[in-house]
C-alpha cells in the first residue's frame, strides 16, 4: 500500500479534536448546552428572585412573622411532618389491624353507648367479632401479635342494657331535680 491512501484514510478518521468539537455543535443544535448551563445556574437564578422579592416587600407581614414556630422542640424527630399530616387531616385506621383491633375493643362499649336501638348494638358486636375471627385466621407477618378477643354478644349487650337504664335514670332525675317544686294555689273563688 503506498503513502497516498494511508493518509488519505488516517485524514479519514476522525481525530480527539474533531470529535469534541463535533459533540459541542451537536449540544448547541439540540440545546443541551443551554439546559445544562440553566441547571447549573439555577441555585443563583433562585437566590437572584428572592432578593428582588425581599426588596420589593413581599416577604412582609407574613402570618406567623417574628413568632417562635408552634411545636418547635429541643429534639429533633425526622417524622414530625408526617405526625402533623395525621392531626391536621385526621387519619385514622393506619394501625396494623391487631393493634386496631385492640383500640377498637377499648372504643365499642363507648360506640354502643351512643346506638339507641338494640338491634344495632347487636349488629356492631357481631361485626366486631367477625373482624377479630377474620384477623385471628389471616397471616400476618411483622405485627404485633393479636390478643384481642371475640366478645361475647349477649353478655356484652346486658351490660348496654343496663347503661342505658342507668343513663335514663340519671336524666329522668336530672330533669326532676331542675324542674320547680310545685307550689299548691287555691282556686280564685277560695282565696281570702
């Protein structure tokens, strides 16, 4: 092979130089160079617009301005948001279910206080009970362990029973001991 095409192909081939010059018009072509440029400049873009903002005033009177943040502890805790999400959003039922269980059988004589008709207590404890059955025989790895148990219907709604006579006692007397003492008057044609 003569000198002639060997140069002709090493002139064909293209150099370091070349290549990194071909990447550069490649990224100003498909505006990547602009994106990355946008991107790295970013944090002082960010920082630029809060300055024009704290001169034009925004940043004033703001609700909460010169007061200590509410709930601001010496401690640190990682979860703090989320603790505040449940309270502000009042998100229940996030427990696994037997420590749910447990907290719904400390709640249900206080649930059935609140049903007037004996029916629906008994269909609240069956359910109950068939909430802690269903748990019992469903796996459950991970979690504490349950020991709740099933409650039993009629002497659950026996004890119902007589809390809600007691509570009916309390505001029969409640009422009589608020209502006037009756005075006794004679008629108008036997007074004097």
């Amino acid at each position: 092979m003569s000198e002639e095409p060997r140069r002709r192909a090493d002139a064909a081939r293209p150099t370091d130089e070349s290549q990194a010059a071909d990447e550069v018009e490649r990224r100003k072509r498909s505006g990547e160079s602009i994106a990355a440029a946008r991107i790295a400049n970013q944090a002082t873009w960010v920082d630029q617009q809060v300055r024009v903002a704290m001169a034009k005033g925004e940043f004033d009177d703001l609700p909460g301005s010169g007061r200590p943040i509410k709930d601001l502890g010496s401690e640190h805790d990682p979860d703090w948001w989320v603790k505040r999400l449940v309270e502000r959003e009042q998100i229940t039922g996030v427990l696994p279910p037997s420590l749910q269980l447990r907290k719904d059988d400390a709640e249900l004589d206080a649930h059935l206080d609140t049903l007037a008709v004996e029916r629906e207590a008994r269909r609240e404890v069956e359910d109950f009970n068939a909430r802690v059955i269903r748990a019992r025989y469903t796996p459950a790895d991970g979690t504490p362990p349950l020991i709740t148990m099933p409650r039993d219907v009629e002497a659950t709604l026996a004890a119902w029973r007589e809390r809600r006579t007691a509570r009916a006692a309390a505001a029969r007397a409640q009422v009589q001991a608020q209502a006037p003492a009756p005075t006794t008057r004679r008629p108008w044609w036997r007074r004097r």
